[in-house]
C-alpha cells in the first residue's frame, strides 16, 4: 500500500476507559522515523496508558495505533505479533525477570525461540550488556544488582532482539541525578546507534529537554501541546508553562487520579509554599 | 443488603466465567510448541519434591489419629472389633482423607507460593515484559504449573495413603497392642482397589484447581504488597472452598457408579 504514512508510529483518536474512568479521550501523535518524541504530564494523566497502547498491552476503545502505516488492533494476531515484535521496552522498574540470570534476561526473546545456539546467545548477551555499559554481570540475579543497573540491563534486554522502535516508561524515575543522567545519555547512545524510533514517558524535564527531538504534553488524557524542546520551553500555553516550570499553582488543579478534584481555591496559594 | 448479596453472586458468577475461560485458554496452550520445559520441571520440584515433608508429617498423624480415635471408640463400645481399625483407617484414607488433606496442604504450600509469585510479576510489570517479549503469560507461566499440578497431587495423594495406613499400624501395634495378623487382614480385605482409585481421580481435580485458582488470582492481583497479599490469601480461601465443593460433587458421582 503506497497510502502508508511517512509516520513511523502513528495514534489517531485513541481513546480508553479504565475502571470508569476515562483516561485517554481521544489521543492523536504522530511519530517521525528515528526521531525521538518524549510525552510529558503529571501522573496519572494517562501517559504510561497510552504507551502500553502503543505496544500492543491495552486494546483502545476508540481509535487506532498505526505502526508504519499498518494498523494494530483489529488484525489477526500473527499480524500483531509480527508489529510488536518490532517493540523493545524499558519498564519503569526495569520489569527483569527475578527467577532468571541477568542473561537469561538479556536474551529471553532468544531463549524461548529456541532458534539460538547457546554460543549465539553468549555472544548477543555480552554484546547487549557492553552497549549499556556494564559487563561481569550475566551470572548474577536481578536482585543482586542497584536500580540503575537493573535499568540498563531492561535496556539491554529491549535491544537484545535489534528493535526498530523502543518505548522507554519512566526511564529516570527512581534514579539518582548522576544515574539519571547516565541513562539519558545510554537513551541517545541507543538512537545514534541504534537508528531508532523512541517514544520515552517521563516527568523529569531535564531528561525530557536532553533526550527529546520533540515534547509532547498529555494533560487530562488528550495531547495539548507538541513541539521542539525549545519551542515548549517558550510555549504560551498555560498548562505547559505550569508544568515544564514545576509550579504547584495555576491552570492545573485537578489532578489526583481519582478524578476528585483538588480543593477549591488552590490559586490563592494557602499552602506551604512561600510567596 | 440484598444489593450486597445480589453484587457478591454477581462478582462469583462472572469469576467462575473467567475461570473457565483460563482453563480454555490453557488447554490450547498446552499443545503449542515450544512446550516450557524448565518451567515444567521447576514447578514439579516445587510443588512436588518441595511439599514431601509436610505431606508426610499430615499422613502419619492423620493415621496415627484416625487409629488411635476409631481403636479406642470399637474397644469401648463393641469388645472384638477393634482388629477392624485397620480397614477403617485404610478406607477412609483413601477415599476421603488423603486426596483431600493433601490437597489442602498443597493448597496452603504451592498455592499460595504461585499466587504470590504470579501476584509479584504482575504488579512489577513482569506479565507485561512477557508479553512485549513475544512470550504468551499463559503459555509460559499457568500451563507449566497447571500440568505439574495434576500430574503431581495423584502422586502425593498415593504416598499420603500408603504413609498415613503406615501411620495407623504403627499407633495400632506399638500403643494399642493389636494383632498385627488381623489388622493387616481386614486392610487387605475391606480395602479395594476403586477405593484408591476414587481418591486418585479426586486428587487430579484437585491439582487443576489449586494450580488454575491459583494462578488466576495471580494474574488479577492489583497495588503493591498489599495486593498481592490479598490475593494470596483470597487464593487459598477460594481453592479450599472450592476443593471441599468438589469433594462433594466427586464423592457422590464416583459412589454412586460403583
């Protein structure tokens, strides 16, 4: 089909509900190849729902995700796999599998094809680990390792299988700034290597000016704003100003993720913080 | 009130459909290739190998009771019978209490530990990494315990009788001081080989439950610890509810076709 998008993922009108609430209403992004797009907002907007749509863990009410050009859902399930196999994903606990070695982590995809040598899978695993930087670790179990490294060992296993696109959720959280920023620099690392399509969720600006070809912020479970890093930093737009700045007050109020509502008069700013 | 009672029939009723539809869901799996060998074999370790000690310890009380209790009630009440303890303690063993203590133990021990198990990778996102890792949850996860458990509760059923029976002689000859010719005598002859038999078809169902409610209340497990701790406990509540149904259920088909 020549109709198919210069997109390389593409989300039209996505839409979902989850436990009664509506998380995503009606979502469209558009993901240029090999670029790297980072989505902003405050917990529980609905950003990591949104990249598990993207990879094929939710099915949307409403809407589609189109991966270069081919739709997801609604296709039989070789075809789907087929798109997903395409996927590497960095968890936001890093998701290792506990029973297993850090390489049997690595090359798990591997393993369970049974198509490998073992000698293969050796050599994927050392190479793998040497691309994020750590090595004398395949013997050992997850919980023998720090949250950083068990962060690049997720890395190591999303690229073990040489994906086109990679979803990074929450890639920094829980990680000192040193670590963060290691892993910033692994996430580039990755793209000029690598030639990848990423999409990476976070709240942490810093990560998101570093790592990103463009920015966009999901407030309320639709997309509000995207552009250039610089450009968002420059953005008129209110709800993007209050959050790239990280100010407790202004247009964003409700926000717990019971969809109760923050108490009323917020702007006047009763709270701790000082004026 | 009758809104809470109608809502709560309502949430099982819908719980059975999930139930039977993982069953489904795993019966096709089992035949796809390729099978999850290791997985298999560790979790007839574990369920197996694993539950031996505690099998043993509540087959030789249970015997040792069952002989001391019956022993005693047939010197007190009818003189000359007490050499029947032996078929008593064998019939009872084999058909009702082996298949359903062991049951209950496994449940305690390896259901509970799948649930947790389960429980913990799905609130750490591990189910989710399996699937972005081509792996099937079901496939990789429920199909190796589901088979483990039917194939290794028949087998620890088998070692509860012969070991509780064992139980029984010893708390008969040593404490009571019953003969030992007699006693073997009325085993061999009250007990038949449907008894063992019954009780072997009951331990299978009962394998399929503990390992299929188990895993299932695994991978509903929602929050943290707190969850999964939840879940653990409404796990081995709902397999030994449902042990004790089907019990029942088998009892009264198996006897009234034999």
């Amino acid at each position: 089909m020549s109709q198919t998008s210069d997109y390389a993922i593409e989300v039209r009108g996505l839409k979902k509900q989850l436990g009664g609430k509506e998380v995503l209403r009606g979502v469209d992004l558009s993901i240029c190849r090999g670029e790297t797009m980072v989505i902003i907002g405050q917990s529980g907007c609905g950003k990591s729902v949104l990249l598990k749509h993207i990879v094929g863990l939710h099915y949307p009410d409403d809407g589609e995700v189109f991966i270069d050009g081919k739709p997801l859902n609604g296709v039989s399930s070789a075809e789907r796999l087929a798109l997903l196999s395409e996927f590497g994903m960095l968890f936001q606990g890093a998701a290792l599998f506990d029973s297993l070695t850090i390489a049997e982590n690595v090359v798990f995809r591997h393993i369970q094809s049974r198509r490998y040598s073992q000698k293969e899978m050796d050599r994927i695993v050392d190479e793998k680990l040497e691309m994020v930087g750590l090595s004398g670790v395949a013997h050992l179990k997850p919980a023998e390792l720090s949250g950083g490294m068990q962060k690049r060992v997720g890395l190591a296993r999303a690229i073990a299988a040489d994906p086109k696109f990679i979803l990074y959720d929450e890639p920094t959280t829980g990680l000192d700034p040193i670590m963060a920023d290691q892993i910033n620099d692994l996430i580039l690392h990755m793209k000029d290597m690598l030639n990848v399509t990423s999409i990476a969720v976070t709240h942490d600006m810093v990560s998101a000016y570093k790592i990103s070809d463009r920015i966009s912020m999901l407030y309320q479970g639709e997309v509000i704003e995207t552009d250039t890093p610089e450009r968002i930093q420059r953005s008129k737009n209110p709800y993007v100003r209050q959050f790239i700045r990280g100010e407790a007050y202004g247009p964003i109020t409700t926000v717990r993720p019971f969809g109760r509502t923050a108490p009323s008069g917020t702007k006047g700013g009763k709270h701790e913080t000082p004026q | 009130m009758i809104r809470f009672v109608g809502a709560k029939t309502l949430d099982f009723v819908t719980q059975l459909g999930e139930i039977a539809l993982l069953l489904m869901e795993t019966v096709r799996n089992i035949f796809r290739r390729p099978f999850p060998r290791r997985n298999f074999f560790e979790q007839i370790v574990k369920i197996g190998w694993n539950s031996i000690p505690v099998t043993f310890f509540t087959a030789i009380s249970t015997g040792a009771i069952l002989a001391l209790q019956t022993g005693y009630a047939m010197m007190s009440n009818v003189k000359g019978t007490e050499h029947f303890v032996g078929g008593v303690v064998a019939l009872s063993v084999t058909r009702e209490l082996g298949p359903i203590l062991c049951a209950i133990m496994i449940a305690g021990r390896a259901g509970s530990g799948i649930t947790a198990e389960i429980g913990t990778m799905k609130v750490t996102e591990q189910i989710d990494a399996l699937v972005t890792l081509s792996a099937n949850p079901v496939h990789y996860l429920i199909v190796p315990r589901v088979l483990a458990g039917v194939i290794v509760l028949p087998l620890l059923t088998l070692f509860t009788d012969l070991v509780a029976i064992l139980g029984g002689m010893l708390v008969a000859f040593l404490e009571m001081g019953l003969n030992e010719a007699q006693y073997i005598e009325t085993t061999l002859r009250m007990l038949t080989i449907s008894d063992i038999n019954n009780g072997l078809i009951k331990s299978v169902v009962f394998g399929l439950l503990i390992t299929l409610i188990a895993s299932f209340e695994g991978f509903r497990t929602k929050g943290g610890a707190e969850g999964v701790g939840k879940s653990t406990t409404r796990s081995v509540v709902m397999i030994c509810m449902s042990i004790l149904f089907f019990d029942y259920v088998l009892t009264s088909l198996l006897t009234t076709n034999f």
